[in-house]
C-alpha cells in the first residue's frame, strides 16, 4: 500500500495579497487592508503536520512539474490562458477574472504548477507508482472555467489532470467527487457534455458560484446524467454527509463503474470554517475517505487521486487533511484536538429536511430524470 503526495513551498509562494478576507483593501470605503481568505496558511500548516506528526514517513513524495500549455489548452481556452499569462507578468499581478480571486506576479508559474502536481499525482497512481494520492495544490482549481478564472481559482487543476487521464491513458470512465463546500462548477463545467466522465458535487445550497449546482444540473448532450448535485442544507454535519455519501455519491458511483476516482478535496466543509456553515469533523472526512476508498477498491483496483481546493480555518484544517491523507495511507494518525469540541457540538445527526433533499438528489441520479430544482 503506498499514497502518494504533492506538495511545493512554491505553492505557499502564490500571492493573493492584502484583501480584508474578500475585499480589497479600500480605506476610503472602510476596508483595511489584512489578508486574503484564499492566503497560504492553511495548505502550509497541512503539509508541515504531515512532516511533524511522522505521517510523511509513510508517503511516497511525488514532484510537481508545470502543466504544459497543451495541457491547460485541453480545459481552458487560449484566451483565458494569454490573459493569465500577460496579467502575471505585471509587477502589480492581476484577477483571475471574478474580481474576487487576485494574484501577484509570476501567479501563471504557480498555477501551472499546481495543475502540473494535480497531473503528475494522477499519473503516479494510473502508473501504478503509488495506490492513491493527495496533490496538496494551491492556486486551488474547480471554480476554474474554461474561459475565464473564478472563486480564486486560476486553472481547472483536477479537470486538467482528468484530461490527462484520457489523453495517455486512454481512460474511458472518470468519476470527479468534489466535496469542497462551494459548488464544482468548474469541472462541471468541463464535461458538462461529456459522458466519460461523471462530476459529482455535494456542496453547501446556494453558496458560491451564486445560482449554481441545483439538482436540476445534470449534464447535457452526450453528457446528459453524467452530472450530478448534491446541495446540502447549511449546518450539515458528519451524519448528513455520509448519508448523502451512501445514498447518493457510491450508488452513482457504482453504477457508472469508473476506472479512476478523482476527489475535489476541500476543507470548507469543515464545522470551524469562516466562509461555509456546514459542520464536518475530521472523523466525519475520514470516513468519507474510506467510503471513496472502498468504491475505488470494488470498481478501479483502488485508483484514487485527490486533488486540494478550499478550507480557511489554519487552527482545524492541518487536522482534517491529516485525516484524509492518513486515511488514504491506511496510517494512523495523532489525535485532532478539535475532535472533542467540534464532534460534541451537534448538528451530526442526519436531519430529517437532510435527508428529504438528499433522497431527491439520490432519486434524481438513479433515475436520470429531471428533477425540481
Ligand atoms: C462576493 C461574492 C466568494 C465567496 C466565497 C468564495 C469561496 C471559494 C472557495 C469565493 C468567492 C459574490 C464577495 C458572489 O473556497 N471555493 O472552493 N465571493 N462572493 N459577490 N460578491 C461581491
Ligand atoms: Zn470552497
């Protein structure tokens, strides 16, 4: 059993400067410069855990090269690639294009970077290098469009890395799990029309990108039911998501029968994060960890490559990848602190208007029909 892991100090470098959480600074408009939500903290404090706590003795370290040009072109259009490009190359940087996700200069290396690690994490576990792997990426990718940069995402990270599975591996069936608490709508996006692979998006309701990622979301085309959304009621816990995660994701999982399971991994769904109001523990994310671990053990030899997206709270996150990274690397891992506050709060318990929503997302799967949004 061997997991892979990516992660680059170049990854901490990516600058996305002094904005009050979301804002830039404005003095004149009351905004005082702090920090950017989207800041290094976080990832940074996630990947030395993994060297303090022992864990990276049991990981089997993956380099991150730059995803070519072709390869970014496989997902994104040449615009919204020469526009990143120019823009990275001012002193002053640029926006990825939502005015809401900033970066400095030399932002186009590290986004290159990052899909490059999301790439080559996929290509270890389809090489049989390792069983499975976390790419520990940031700029983040799944709000990426293929026209334009969003939710402070630069590139489409794992859908880039998707494409890479099909272009030299010749996959045919690719499952994308995206359990960040924002909406996928990237990948989505990506193969909206595309049968090959199934996006699947649990997400807290009517959070981020606005009006996005309804049940009514299915895939059009050729692509039609190969899309699938889970929107979660606000204070959805550990009990909730796995009820949504073996009632709806492994059931459609299942069926479609992939040959390599991608997971956008987020940490906003976590109980203590400042931009998502659900509840997770890092229990609650290993166990969605193992359910992900036994699908890809019935349907694809263990083929599991996780890739990283949000998660702003730098106290609890480090805890919940831990959980997840350990999880994959079947390690035990040191105990999260935060396990004994946040799983004693409530709200883990499936909740009945959970449950009714969810019921509709599973009916709405099995059944590939439209349903209400
Ligand atoms: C603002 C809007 C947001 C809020 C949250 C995210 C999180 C992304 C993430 C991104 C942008 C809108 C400030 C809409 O973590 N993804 O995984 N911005 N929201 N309009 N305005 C003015
Ligand atoms: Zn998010």
């Amino acid at each position: 059993m061997s997991t892979g892991y990516v992660y680059h100090e170049m990854f901490a470098w990516h600058d996305t400067g002094t904005s009050a959480g979301l804002f830039r600074s404005d003095p004149r408009a009351g905004v005082q410069p702090l920090i950017h939500f989207e800041n290094s903290e976080t990832k940074r404090r996630i990947h030395e855990l993994i060297v303090v706590s022992g864990l990276i003795d049991h990981l089997t370290r993956i380099a991150p090269r730059p995803a070519t040009e072709d390869e970014i072109l496989r997902v994104h259009d040449r615009a919204h690639l020469e526009r990143i490009k120019a823009e990275s190359e001012r002193p002053g940087g640029g926006d990825a294009g939502d005015g809401l996700s900033p970066f400095g200069q030399g932002a186009y290396d590290i986004a290159a970077l990052a899909a490059g690690g999301a790439i080559e994490a996929v290509d270890a576990v389809l090489a049989g290098r390792v069983d499975n792997a976390y790419a520990l990426v940031r700029p983040p990718g799944h709000h990426a469009e293929p026209a334009t940069g969003m939710g402070f995402c630069l590139f489409g990270n794992l859908a880039i890395a998707a494409h890479h599975a099909m272009h030299v591996y010749g996959l045919e069936r690719i499952a994308v799990v995206d359990w960040d608490v924002h909406h996928g709508n990237g990948t989505q996006k990506a193969f909206y029309d595309d049968p090959r692979v199934l996006t699947i998006s649990l997400h807290q309701d009517e959070l981020f990108p606005p009006r996005s990622g309804y049940r009514s979301e299915r895939g059009e085309g050729a692509g039609r039911g190969y899309a699938l959304n889970v929107p979660l009621p606000p204070g959805t816990g550990d009990g909730g998501y796995l009820y949504a995660m073996d009632r709806a994701v492994v059931p459609a999982l299942t069926r479609f029968r992939p040959e390599l399971i991608l997971v956008a991994s987020g940490f906003d769904a976590a109980a203590m994060d400042p931009l998502g109001r659900q509840l997770l523990t890092s229990e609650g994310y290993r166990a969605l960890t193992g359910r992900l671990l036994d699908v890809a053990a019935q349907s694809c030899g263990g083929r599991l490559a996780m890739s990283h997206e949000g998660g702003y709270n730098p106290a609890h996150v480090p805890f919940c990848g831990l959980a997840v990274i350990g999880a994959l690397a079947r390690v035990p891992t040191i105990e999260d602190p935060f396990q004994a506050v946040v799983g004693a709060q409530g709200g883990h318990d499936l909740a009945p208007h959970q449950r009714e929503v969810i019921d509709l997302a599973a009916v709405a799967a099995s059944d590939g029909a439209r349903s209400e949004r």
